[in-house]
C-alpha cells in the first residue's frame, strides 16, 4: 500500500510540475527582445531552423552604445521660455509635453570631427559631394572687424581641434548625421562578423541585424530643450520638481556658486556690448570666440555647452504659433501644417485691388498670374518651410539666449560664425 502512494505521490508530483512548465514554466516563459525563446508562441515553428525554412531570429543584445552620446530619460516637461520675454516674440508660451527616451550628443560637433568627415568623403564621394560639405569659412568675415585670421585658421589649425565647428548649415548637419551612421554601423557589423550591404550614406541600415544603432539625426526641438533644462536633477520625492530652470544649472546667476571654480563663469556667451571675455588677467568666461567643447561643467544628462559657445541647428521648421499647434507626446513642426508658409509671404500685390485674393492665382514659371512682385527688392519672409529653428546662445549672445526656451531661426541653407549642431538617436524598444 505504501508503494502504491509513494507511486501516486511521484505521478501527481510529475503532472503538477509539466502543469506548472505548461502554464508559467519555462515552455511559456516570458519572452524578451534579448531571449525571444527557440520556437514561436503562437505557431510553435522553430526559429532558425534552416533546413525547413524557418524564420530567422539574430541575436540581440540590446541597443548597442553609439559614441559619444548619452542616455537622456524621457518624460513629462513643460516646454516653453521661463525667461522674461523681453523680445516681446511669445513665440514659445509654456506647454506641458512628453518626450521619449533618446540619446544625443555629449559635445557639439567639432572641428576635427568634420575634419574626419571630409577625409572620408575626399576617399568615398565624389569631389562636388566633398566641395558641398565644406563649411563656409567666409563667416568669420567681419567689414568692420579684422577676424580675418579665423577665415584659415579657425577649421584646420590644430590649435582648434575641439572647437565646435562652425559655418555649417542645416542642410550639411542633416548630410554629416547620414554619413555618421553609415560609418558608426559599417564598423558595427565588421566587428561583428558581418558586411554592410552596398548602400549609399543615408540609404537603409540592416535594422534586423540586430547589432546596428538607430539613425543619427538632429534632436527636435523639443528634444533639445527637454535635454538643455535637464531636470532630473530637480526631482524630489515621486513625480516632484523643486523648481524649473531659467538656465540648464540651478539658480538665476550665471557664475558658479560652488567650490575651487565659485566666481567663475557657466558658460560661453557675451556680458555686454563689447565685453566677450573680461579684462586680461582675470577673464570671465576666458573666451573671446568659441571655446572648447568640454570647456565648462555638463549639465545633469552630462550634456556640455548646452548654454553657450555656439548656438545649435534642430529639426523643426520655425513657425511662431507652433506652441499652440502642437502633438504633446514627442511634438514636432516637420512642415506648414495647420500653418503654411504662404501667409507669410508678403512681398506680392494684386494687380486689380478690387479682386477677391482667395480667388486670385499666383504666377507661376513662365505663367502670369493675378499677383506681382510689390517690392523691387523681391524680398520674401524669412518664414516659409526652409526655414529652421535653432537653439541655445552663443559666444556671440547675451545671457538671455542662454534659455533653453528661447528660439531663433535661419534659412537651412545659410551658415554663421555662431551656430553648430550635435546629433541626437532614438532609444528604440524601449520606453
């Protein structure tokens, strides 16, 4: 009789431990991205099985770094200008919005980063691509001012390695950050074992391959402000902030209140009207241009320079009222929706006064239309849909730009002596 139990007991024990593996054993088991299991749970095909066909699953270990950026957790903020607006634009009014997780660029991009970029393209490109990618060296010109010197020195003197690099417009940004990706993911798969496809820089990455990054890209706007304030340094308790940020570091002074570096400036940036670096002996912020882009303490996201030394090229088209037409989950103006750029465009008249101008027909190329040209200077509004938003101060602003809130824009083909970039990648699959 006790064998018949212990029999019984060995039996029961058996069913209950192939019931447990059948309902949350290892045969039904959770599955991640990283151990997707060997068979499918919804057809129980095996993976990888070659000899029947079977659907290939690579291996993946997650998002791989990509150099030189850092990990910015998304969440809840409120964008906007907590500033005084004293340029009276109200062109960014608060709004609350959620930004997803992403990565971007520790520094701004430098010299001898382009450098590297037209190195590569010298050996890989045709020599119009390469002559397209230089940077206008020309911005350095001054009619009233001998700068002249930075127009050969400033990009290829060694001296100025790790300075931003300047004179780029956003349509170049926009072609370094496809070049970028191409070469940062060509490397991933030769150290992986495997060959980068024949495609040209920019073309589709074998995303399925399982080690290649994402595209580099510039951040949007609202991704570059949300890293700029860098408020997960503020957080107190549960969903608490102590406060909101005027500049991307605590406090309305723009020195630093703490330590061997107290007295000293934050950040690169003009203090008054012909005072860019202070007196000799005892500079300010000891920069009369741009400066070293690991010059000056990294926010909380350990971002540098997102305050200063050269302003930076994002994503978005500009428009005024694009804070009160806005998705508040990753919001981004990518065009003139609910906004076109011809309300702006005011340097047409009527020929006949009295036409109705809904019915009235623009002139077309080589077509006459009801409108013609009211100014002999053909001048038309800066806003229209090549026109881009860039953020932050530079070396050659006053202190209110330094705001993450504030915004300018520029025509995505013009360069200054004032405005850089960085890249930003997505934090994909995952929140």
């Amino acid at each position: 009789m006790k064998q018949i139990k212990g029999l019984l007991a060995v039996v029961g024990g058996t069913f209950l431990i192939a019931s447990c593996s059948l309902i949350g054993g290892k045969k039904n088991a959770e599955r991640t991205a990283i151990n997707p299991g060997q068979m499918s749970t919804t057809t129980n095909l095996k993976y990888n099985d070659t000899e029947a066909g079977g659907f290939e699953v690579k291996p993946f270990r997650g998002q791989p770094d990509a150099p030189n950026t850092v990990f910015i957790e998304g969440g809840r903020a409120v964008m906007g200008s907590f500033e005084e607006d004293v340029m009276s634009y109200r062109d960014n009014i608060e709004r609350t919005v959620s930004v997803a997780s992403f990565y971007m660029d520790q520094t701004e991009i430098a010299n001898i980063h382009w450098l590297e970029y037209l190195h590569w393209l010298g050996k890989d490109s045709t020599q119009e691509v390469k002559e397209a990618a230089k940077p206008d060296t020309t911005v350095w010109v001054g009619k009233l001012a001998f700068n002249d010197p930075y127009v050969d020195h400033y990009l290829r003197y060694p001296g100025f390695r790790y300075f931003p690099v300047v004179g780029v417009s956003w349509t170049q940004a926009n072609n370094y950050a496809k070049w970028r990706t191409h070469k940062v993911n060509a490397q991933l798969m030769k150290e992986s074992g495997l060959e980068l496809p024949e495609v040209p820089a920019g073309g589709r990455i074998q995303l399925e391959s399982g080690v290649v990054i994402p595209a580099y890209r510039l951040p949007t706007e609202a991704e570059w402000e949300y890293a700029a304030q860098a408020l997960i340094g503020t957080q107190w308790l549960e969903e608490m902030q102590t406060h909101q940020r005027i500049y991307p570091w605590d406090g309305h002074a723009l020195r630093n209140p703490y330590g061997k570096q107290m007295g000293f400036f934050l950040a690169n940036f003009k203090r008054g009207r012909g005072d860019y670096a202070g007196i000799a002996g005892r500079l300010n912020d000891g920069a009369l241009i741009t400066s070293y882009i690991y010059e000056f303490p990294p926010n909380d996201y350990g971002l540098y320079n997102m305050a200063g030394n050269v302003s930076e090229w994002v994503m978005d088209i500009y428009r005024p009222l694009s804070y009160q037409d806005f998705d508040d989950l990753n919001p981004m103006r990518r065009d003139g929706f609910l906004d076109g750029g011809d309300k702006y465009d005011n340097h047409y008249r009527l020929k006949d006064p009295t036409m109705d101008p809904g019915k009235a027909k623009k002139p077309k190329a080589g077509v006459d239309g009801d409108w013609v040209e009211n100014n002999p200077t053909g001048f038309i509004s800066l806003i229209s849909d090549k026109t881009r938003v860039y953020k932050g101060g530079s070396w050659k602003d006053v202190a209110y730009w330094m705001s993450p809130g504030t915004r300018r824009f520029l025509d995505q083909d013009s360069a200054t002596a004032t405005i850089g970039f960085r890249c930003a990648m997505i934090r994909a699959g995952s929140n």
